[in-house]
C-alpha cells in the first residue's frame, strides 16, 4: 500500500473514531470555516487518487488527532491494513 493511501485510510478511521468529519479536519488545517473554501479542498483529496495531502498541512493534521506525524503513517489504525484477525491463537 502507498504512503499516500495509508495516510487518508489512517485519517478516515481516527474521524471516525472521534466522531468528527472531513470538514473538521479541513476547518482546522486550513483555518478557515467558509464550507466554500474548505469542503472541496478536502474533498478533492480524498476522491481524486492523484491529489495528495500536501507536506507542510502534516504537522497541523497530527496536532488534530494529537498525534505525531509519523503515527498517521503507522499500519494497522485503519482495519484495511490491521495484519491481524483478531483471533486467539
């Protein structure tokens, strides 16, 4: 899996988990609440395959989910890339 696909499959399953959306997250990185700025921003990102998270928005995106950014890369937040099946051995 791309770096790029683990980042928002990561980002998807810790919204989830806090109960916010997509334009919570936008509103906070982009600092603005205009629904007409921000929504197809975030949107764009997380439909397009080509259209990534930009460098410089990482750090404002882990303060969100009070995270360091290496942990948004970290396999197995999202159940797409959890290794494990949850049984006992």
């Amino acid at each position: 899996m791309k770096a790029d696909s683990l980042l928002k499959h990561n980002i998807d399953t810790l919204l989830k988990a806090r109960h916010q959306t997509r334009h919570d997250l936008a509103v906070w990185v982009r600092q603005s609440t205009d629904r007409a700025k921000v929504d197809p921003w975030i949107s764009s990102i997380f439909t397009r395959q080509n259209r990534e998270f930009q460098f410089k928005y990482l750090d404002r995106i882990a303060d969100f989910f009070g995270i360091a950014v290496y942990q948004l890369f970290q396999p197995g937040i999202s159940p797409l890339t959890e290794r494990r099946t949850g049984f006992d051995r």
